[in-house]
C-alpha cells in the first residue's frame, strides 16, 4: 500500500507507557488529524513515526517499506514541529534547502525548489533572513517549507497553527487542505483544535492516554463519537451529555431528558439504568416560550463566533448548553426545549457508543 | 511520488543505544588512567615504603595511620590546616557577601567594579604569593614599611613563625575572596525582586530584610560557595608552597606540603600517602555534600532556563 | 541609598575595597618598571624613571649581574606554559566536547555516574594522584615529556569543559538536532553542522576559562616536569632563589606572566561565574 501504515507502535517513557500499541493507515493523498489532549501522546506517536523517539515496540512502513529499525535520516518523511525547530544560525533558504542538500541535489535544482516551495507559501521575500529575524508566522511557513521542500510521501506536522497569532491560523486553515493535497503526499497533522481538524481532516483519529479512541471521518466523530470521552473532548462547547429515562414505544427507544426525547430505532436494549444522552448544543432546538414544550431558564449566555451559548435549567433541574442564531435572549428569561435534531446514546458504566437516533424531529407533547 | 530518493541506508543497524558510551568513553579512559594512581596512593599508605631504602618495602596495614596517632607533627598539620581553612573561608565569606551586597543593583559602575575584583581571582595562586612575598620583603617591601609607619617595626611576615600563618590568610584572601563574591552577586541577582519590593513598601527595616530574606534565599548559592572554598582551602598548596614551603619550622605544614615534603625531602612515599588518604577522606565527604549542593543549584538554574 | 552619609560610606567602603585588591597588581607593575636602586629606596616613592631594562634582560635571556651575565629562560617558560595550555585545552575540546554532548542529550545508564566520577576528580587531592604518578611515569617513560603532562592536565581542563558545555547542550532544544535528523542528515553531521554550532559561545567560554586555568596550575608541573618543561607559574618560584636575581626582574616576571590570564579574563568576563561555578550558576 502506498502511504503510510503504522501498526502496535508502543513508547516507554521509563515505567509509564506512552503509546499502548497505535495502529492507523494513512493512504497518499489523505491528511489524518490526529486529535486529542495534551499529554495524550500525538507529539510522541510522531516522534516515534520519524525515529527520534525510539518506540519499543510496533511497525512503521511507508510505501510498503518497513522503516521501524532505520535511523531518522533513512526515514522518507517530512517533519513540522511544534515551535518550529528552525536552525537559529541558517538563513530562511538553508533551512528550506537542508532536506534537499541531505539528498545531495546539486546547486541549481535546491535554488529550484526552495524557491518554488516558497513562492508557493508566500515567504520568497524573507529567504536571506536568519529565523530570529521572521515573524512567527513566516517561522511556520518556513518550517513548513522545509518539510515540504523535498517531496517527501508522508508528512507529519506536529500542531503547526499552534503558536500563530488567530489570524492567520483562520488563514492557513483554508490554505493548507488544498496545499496538502497538491503534494500526494500522506499526512498526519496533529492538533487540539476541533475546529482545524473539522477544516483540514479527511479522517480523524482521537487518541488519549497512548490509545486511540476513534478513528473515522471528521463528521462521523463529531456526529456519532464512539464514546463518552470523545464526546467530551471533540467539540466546543462540548456535547451535552444527560442522564437519561428510556421509554419504550411500539417500534423503538425513546431516551428523555431535560424535555427533549430522541427515538432510537436500532437500540434492542429497553431497560437500562440512567443511559446518558449525548446532544450537541447546537442540536437542542429551542423555541419561544409560548409554543409549549418544557420550559428552561437561561442562566447564562455568551457569545461564540456569530452563534451564542445559552446555559440553561431545564424544567426538571438538569443543566444544559445550546447555542442558537441570531440575538442573544436575556438571562434570568425562558425558552422553551422542543426536542433535539440529533442525539447519541451511551452506556453510563462502559462510555460506549449505544446507539444513534433517527433523523426525525421529536418534540414532546 | 518523489523524484529523487534518501540514500539508501548501508545498514540497518542503529548506532543509538552504543552512541552515548562512545562519546564518552575517550575522556572516561583518560581520566581512568589517573584513578590508577589514585589506588597506588591507597595500597602505599599501607606499606612501609622509603625510596632511599626500597628492600624495607613491606605491607604494615595500618601503621602509617597509627602512628600519626602518637606523632604531634601529624597533629599539627590538623590544626593548621583547620585554622586555615577557617580563618580564609569565614572571613571571605564574610567580605565577600559584604561586597556582593555593595554591588549588588546593576549599575554600570557596579559592573565595572566586580569585574576589576576579579583580576585578583585570575592571579595564579603562586604568582600572587610571589607578588605578596616581594611586598613584605623587610628590605624594600611596602607593606613592611606601612606597617613600620604604625610602629610595628619588627614585624616580619611570612619569615616569622607568629604572623606567617597572617599573611598566607592574606594572600588567600586576596586571591579567593572574589570568587565567593562573584557567585554571591550572581545569587543575590537572580533573586526574584518582589519580596524585596514588598518589604520596601511595607517599609520593613533593612536589618530585618537582610536577616530574614536575604539571607535565607540566598543560602543556596552561599553553601556552594562554601563548600567549593572548603575544598579548596583544605587541600591548599600554591600559596603556601609558594611562601614558604611549610614553614617557618613547620607553622604552615598543611595537608598537601607535609605530603609533598615527606614524599621528595624525606623520600617516605607510605607515610606521605598516608597523610593524603587521611586528606582524601575529608575532602570526600566535603566533595559529596558539595556536589549535591551544586547539582540543586544547577537544577534550579535548569529549571529557570 | 539617597542619604548622603550611606553614599559615603559605601563609596569609602568600595574606595577601600579596590585600593585591597586592586593595589598589589599595581605595585608590582610599577616595581618592574624600576630599577634595583629605586625599589630599595625606603620609604618607597612614587617618582621614578620608569625602564624597561627588567623586561628586556628577561626577554634577550641575558641578565647582567654582579657576578657576570646570567643566563634565564624566563623565555621558555612563557613558552611552556602557552605550549601546555593550549594543548590541554585543544585536548579537552576534542575528547569533552562530545562527551558533555552525550551527557546532555541522552539519559543512558552509567551516564551521570562518569560525568560525576569526572567532576570528583576536581576535588580530590591532586598530589595524591601526582606522587605515584611521578613513579609510574619513570615507568612509562612519560616523566618529563610534554605529552604526560598535557594527560595530566586533563583533570583541571576536562571537567571545566565537561560540565559548562553540558550546560549549553542542555539549554538548546534537541529537536532542532532532531529536525535536521529528520531532513535526512546523520548523526555526525547532526553534530557538527548543528549542535556544535549552536553551542558555540559556550564551548568558546569553557575553553577560555579551562586555559586559564591551565596557566595558573603550579602542583601538576611542579611535581612531573624539570626546569626545561617548566610553565611560567613554577619558574617564577625558581626565579626568586636563583643567585644574583634582581628584584625588578621578578616583578617584570610576574606581570608577564599574570597578563595573559588576566587579559582573558577581563574579555571572557561574561561566562566567568558559570565557569568558576563549573556550570552551576549562570552569571
């Protein structure tokens, strides 16, 4: 398979184990984000997949070539870090050409490809200046060049859009999917922002504590996440999650809580102990008080992008967060709940996905 | 995908886990070399061993040990050398936190200053008692006619059994008091400015601030220093050597000159390593606190970075 | 510090301080630009008529005497002690160097007990090491030769390197080290190319600091070389007993031999308390 695939890869840091045994494929061409939470490991799955940390255990194959047991230098790959790592005594353009006069390219063919790699990022202006002398987002882009410098099949950026200003973050976001794809190459990005693995994932593999939790399409984890933990971790502000009475109907599942009751067909379980209710805040539709439904009390709102975030107090005490369009209510008002557009259903002792609802609208008499 | 490739590796064998010994293997042997020699002093302290008379070789346990018990020269050496070490190191730990305090904000002229007091520091410890010695020389020396000036006509310096012991502390004052100096003022910098800016607007007296912040946030640095001085003043030999080779008689016969006599004049090696296994033992358990001491402090400054 | 009686005194006490420190370096300098008849003058005096004659008996080699002409080889002593500095320190680079590097950037069993069985050897007794060394070296053949005693002054240079420049492996961050890895170069060209060049000002300053201290050793060539291998620091003591030695001459030996030291450390002046603290304090 061309790309790359990575199987039981396990990293020891002393007692603790880092990485418990990853695997995932990356074809050429995809970029994976892999998400998750600081300390979760992505930083050393990534070191370990270049060889500058050395894995205990596990296989690394790019382009159906082990390479698990070669030193970092005979590994075919390209590498962002985190705070850049640009060699503070070379030019912007050394740094740029370091991958090509690795590869012994001569003279002219180096000043051929930095300079296209940098045209291509827009930092051809500032190739005769030392790192100290860039801003930090011409840093990035630099270091980013350089991994991309020397066409290398995968690529593994290590949360680049970190330690950029807001902006250009927003910037880079809608530049760098096409970018990415243009190099065929496969891509591992690493990041903690839903939002840029939303932008940027063809797939997105959730990892915590050196395991992975998830792996599936961006809008499959946001959507129907496989767990409670991915359900807390992927997402802002995260998904509500309720403590829920199942109710049975003639052909499905019904799970109440805080006035909304999604129907779940595919559930064959009827009796359960305070399943938890999983609905995004945006999917808890909210109506004027005045059509009925269960009445809440917005305890708080805030603003968030051009939505805003409503805390409420559902009739029956369960706190919530929705976010709706449009202008803010007042705290201390009422709204109504009439239902939710979407739900997840968990088991509360394993944190196991249950169940999706179906795509109807319920609203509770 | 890529046109062009990395060069196919030679081997696949990873140099990683041997690399670290490699490097430093070299300077471990180098300094191996020297522990051999270490072990010979150990075995000879142990033996009755006189280069003019090599047929009494012989191994007599711990008799060279036990016979410094009953010997008063022994004894003196000890005494000398612990009043020594204790007159240089309190009273350059004294001037030299004194002039670490003085120094202390980061003036350029401050600046100017503490690197002026360090030339003393840069003196070769022997030159600088050479230097002393053509100073109190009774002839022409100056500070022999400054002291005549005060009515101490007599008064003889190093060549005089009572006040020898004076002036090598002088010169070791000197040389030294600026090292202790140095690290103090680079303590009492990289102190975090607030408590003290805290106690100032409180108008807390400086007495008080002095006693009960300064001091003991800048213990630290003061300890190493000390122990590093310690060490040293212990083992000293440059100045001493350089004054008056032990003497006169042997008022200044420290650790490392009476070594150094029995071993070339008296030709004794087992009496003389002897003597330096007894100093080997101090400094070891000097040495041991210390590098504890020094690798906190080096920590910290890790952790500052 | 505004009060104007605490401005004098701290102004007197530093005033004091200095004239302490500052005033032996100055005396001798001015006495080795007297001569015989001057320094003898009692009480001593301030006007003279500076010569140059100490330096130039010491340089030419020729010291005219009572008695004759006396030969000197101040001349070579200078030229032993920069010979034994530099190659100690060049020495040190090339074996600490990579060792302070091993010690920075890899936690490797047996690691911290050599960097630490290094640094004891600061503290421990030279003489205890260089009396059955004189022995071994007659042994070896080493007695007396340049080469043993550049061995020898490893355990002064080696440490100060080892661990100053430790300090500045430390500080920089390794995964520059490891981006290049990654751009495909090897570990060797890792090392040079970029480690070394980035820790460039520290091991600058280790190097400075470890001939400095080369140059004032007096135990390690006292006890191991005889007077043709004699550094400056043991043939100025020789100087003061040899017959027929003029005062003047002395101090002139001093001030040349003290200049070299004291010039670098006024330009090292910046990375003198790490050093002198072996690393442990960053000035």
């Amino acid at each position: 398979m061309s790309g790359l695939e990575i199987s039981g890869i396990r990293v020891r840091f002393g007692h603790a184990e880092v990485l418990r045994g990853i695997d995932c494929r990356v074809a050429a061409g995809e970029t994976v984000v892999l998400f998750g939470p600081s300390g979760a490991g992505k930083t050393t799955l990534l070191r370990a997949i270049a060889g500058v940390e050395p894995a205990a255990s596990g296989v690394v194959r790019i382009d159906g070539r082990e390479v698990q047991d070669l030193e970092p230098e005979h590994r075919p790959l390209g590498m962002a870090f985190q705070n850049f790592s640009l060699y503070p005594h070379l030019s912007a353009y050394e740094n740029i050409a370091s991958p090509l006069r690795a590869r012994r390219l001569r003279t002219p063919e180096i000043e051929i490809k930095v300079r296209r790699v940098a045209d291509l990022l827009r930092i051809d202006h500032v190739l005769g200046h030392l790192p100290r002398e860039l801003s930090n987002g011409q840093k990035q882009r630099t270091a980013l060049a350089r991994a991309l410098v020397a066409e290398p099949p995968v690529l593994l950026l290590d949360d680049p859009l970190r330690n950029v200003d807001a902006k250009l973050r927003y910037e880079m976001r809608l530049e760098l999917p096409p970018l990415l794809r243009k190099t065929g190459a496969a891509v591992i990005f690493v990041t903690q922002d839903f939002r840029e693995a939303m932008a940027l994932a063809d797939r997105v593999v959730v990892l915590r504590e050196g395991a992975v939790l998830q792996d599936a399409p961006a809008e499959e984890v946001y959507g129907a996440p496989a767990s409670v933990p991915v359900a807390q971790l992927f997402g802002d502000p995260p998904m509500n999650l309720l403590s829920a009475r199942l109710v049975q109907e003639d052909n499905r599942v019904r799970a109440e809580a805080a006035g909304m009751a999604p129907g779940f067909p595919d559930l064959d379980i009827t009796r359960m102990e305070a399943p938890l209710l999983g609905v995004r805040p945006e999917d808890v539709l909210l109506a004027s008080p005045a059509t009925g439904g269960a009445h809440a009390e917005i305890l708080a709102v805030t603003p968030l992008h051009e939505r805003c975030v409503l805390l409420l107090r559902a009739a029956d005490g369960t706190e919530l967060v929705a976010s709706m369009a449009g202008a803010a209510p007042d705290p201390g008002t009422f709204v109504s709940i009439a239902g939710a557009r979407h739900a997840v259903l968990f088991d509360p002792a394993s944190g196991r996905r249950l169940a999706i609802s179906d795509a109807r609208t319920e609203v509770v008499a | 995908m890529s046109d062009f490739a990395l060069p196919v590796p030679a081997k696949r064998w990873r140099v990683g886990r041997l690399l670290p010994y490699l490097l430093s293997l070299p300077s471990l042997l180098v300094c191996v070399g020297i522990v051999i020699p270490f072990v010979a002093s150990a075995i000879y302290s142990l033996q009755r061993y006189n280069l003019a008379f090599p047929t009494g070789r012989a191994f007599i346990g711990f008799g060279n040990y036990i016979s410094f018990l009953s010997d008063p020269s022994f004894w003196n050496t000890v005494e000398v050398s612990i009043i020594y070490t204790a007159a240089t190191v309190g009273i350059e730990l004294l001037l030299g936190l004194a002039i670490a305090m003085l120094l202390r904000e980061r003036t350029f002229i401050n600046n100017v200053i503490s690197v002026v007091l360090m030339l003393p520091l840069m003196t070769a410890p022997a030159l600088a008692s050479l230097m002393w010695k053509l100073m109190t020389n009774p002839g022409f020396g100056v500070l022999s006619w400054a002291v005549s000036l005060i009515g101490l006509s007599n008064f003889k310096w190093a060549s005089d059994p009572h006040t020898a012991m004076l002036t090598v502390v002088l010169v070791d004052i000197w040389v030294y008091t600026p090292f202790i100096m140095i690290l103090l003022l680079a303590g009492l910098r990289s102190l975090p400015p607030a408590p003290f800016e805290a106690a100032q607007l409180d108008g807390v007296p400086g007495r008080f601030v002095f006693f009960r912040v300064t001091l003991p946030m800048l213990s630290p640095f003061i300890v190493t220093a000390c122990l590093f001085r310690l060490l040293d003043s212990i083992q000293q030999f440059d100045i001493i050597y350089a004054m008056t080779q032990g003497g006169p008689g042997d008022s200044l016969m420290v650790f490392q000159v009476g070594a150094y006599l029995e071993f070339f004049q008296y030709t004794n090696v087992g009496r003389s390593a002897a003597l330096l296994m007894v100093l080997w033992v101090i400094t070891y358990f000097l040495s041991d606190r210390f590098v504890r001491q020094w690798h906190k402090l080096r920590e910290r400054r890790q952790g500052h970075a | 510090m505004r009060e104007p009686i605490t401005r004098i005194l701290r102004g007197s006490a530093l005033a004091l301080i200095l004239l302490f420190f500052l005033f032996p370096i100055l005396w001798i300098l001015l006495m080795s630009f007297q001569t015989n008849a001057d320094i003898l003058r009692i009480p001593p005096r301030l006007g003279f008529t500076p010569t140059l004659s100490n330096y130039v008996a010491l340089l030419s080699g020729k010291l005219a005497t009572s008695s004759g002409t006396l030969d000197i080889t101040f001349l070579r002593n200078l030229g032993n002690s920069l010979l034994l500095s530099v190659a100690s320190v060049a020495a040190s680079l090339v074996l600490g160097v990579p060792a302070a590097y091993a010690f920075a950037r890899y936690r490797f069993r047996l690691g911290e007990s050599i960097a630490f069985t290094l640094l004891s050897f600061r503290f421990a007794p030279p003489l205890l090491v260089l009396l059955p060394l004189s022995l071994y070296f007659q042994i070896l053949g080493l007695t007396d030769t340049y080469g043993g005693l550049i061995w020898v002054y490893q355990l002064i240079t080696l440490p100060l390197i080892l661990w100053i420049v430790r300090g500045y492996f430390e500080d920089a961050s390794p995964d520059i080290e490891h981006a290049y890895r990654v751009d495909g170069h090897s570990w060797w060209r890792t090392f040079t190319r970029i480690a070394v060049p980035l820790a460039r000002p520290g091991i600058a300053a280790a190097g400075l600091l470890a001939f400095i201290f080369a140059w004032n050793n007096f135990v390690f060539a006292l006890v191991l070389a005889s007077a043709d291998k004699q550094p400056v620091t043991v043939g100025a003591l020789a100087f003061v007993t040899a017959a027929g030695i003029q005062y003047g001459q002395i101090a002139a030996a001093i001030v040349l031999s003290i200049l070299p030291t004291l010039a670098l450390a006024l330009y090292a002046q910046r990375w003198l308390v790490e050093g002198l603290s072996l690393g442990a304090v960053k000035g």
